[in-house]
C-alpha cells in the first residue's frame, strides 16, 4: 500500500483577531481536505497535517466548548482564537 502526504493547496492563514501579535498558529487546507497548522513564527519549519475528519473533530470541540475557555469561535468571521490573547496557565488545563 503506498501513502501519500498530502500537500498544501491554499494560502496559510491566521485569524485577523490575532493583529500583529507573534504567538499565532496559521492554517492551510490540504489536497486531502484535512488541514495543515504551522507556527507563524517559524514558516519553514514543521507543520501538523490533519486528516478531514481529526479538523472536523476538533472544530465541533471548539465549537461546543469542550475545550472550555482556552479556545473560542468568532461567530462573525468563524475563526478560531484564544480567549483573552493567551492560553491560561498550565493549572487550569
């Protein structure tokens, strides 16, 4: 059986409610439908690649608020930021 990685076919986005700010995680879609996630910071460095159904998997999460208050959906544009600018302590994880 042979495997494929599947590519990047689409700009890499941030979510505009990150500004300017350096701490960001961009996305892309993939030829697979999954998605691609890489640190803003570091573009040529790795990226996580995830199948349609893990993406879907964990925007239904966000989405539901299974992730409490460490991730949220703008409701206006649909896009994924962290509550309050930051992720909280590692205490409240």
């Amino acid at each position: 059986m042979t495997s494929t990685t599947p590519t990047v076919v689409g700009p890499f986005v941030k979510a505009t409610a990150s500004g300017q700010q350096d701490a960001c995680l961009e996305v892309a879609p993939l030829s697979d439908g999954g998605r691609a996630v890489r640190d803003s910071k570091n573009q040529h460095g790795p990226r996580l690649h995830f199948t349609p159904a893990q993406w879907a998997a964990f925007t239904d999460g966000v989405k539901s608020d299974a992730y409490g208050r460490l991730l949220r959906v703008n409701q206006r544009n649909r896009r994924l930021t962290l509550s309050g600018g930051r992720p909280p302590p590692p205490s409240a994880w």
